[in-house]
C-alpha cells in the first residue's frame, strides 16, 4: 500500500477513516509524547546521578591519592 506524505491526501486509506488530527497532535505532539518526555527525563536523571557518583568517587580517589602522597 502506498503512504501518502500529505496529510491531506491520505493515499489507500480509504475515506473516512482516518481521524482528525489536531495541529498539535499532526506535529507529534499529542498525548503520547507526554509519556515519551516523562520517560526521558527520568532516563537523564538517572544518567546525571550516576555521572555525579562517579565523580564523587574520582574525587574520592583523587584526595585520597593527594594525602598518601604528601606523607
């Protein structure tokens, strides 16, 4: 079946059966995109903790190399 790029010639869609789309909902932004956002924040939270743990612990190492090495 042929897709159509326009989305007022829906091409092999038959009339009638496609539903109306608001302007939000044609730009990709209707109700599901705010649980792919939601996902993604959590997703980067996740990665901004983990990247804090990590230089935590570098510092960690960091300073604990600095005093072994001042003694």
């Amino acid at each position: 079946m042929t897709v159509s790029k326009n989305i007022n010639n829906p091409v092999g869609m038959g009339g009638g059966k496609r539903k109306k789309q608001s302007r939000a909902e044609r730009q990709n932004h209707g109700p599901h995109r705010n649980l792919d956002r939601q996902g993604a924040a959590d997703q980067k939270a996740e990665l901004v903790r983990k990247m804090r743990e990590k230089a935590r612990a570098a510092e960690g190492a960091e300073q604990a190399g600095d005093d072994s090495a001042q003694s």
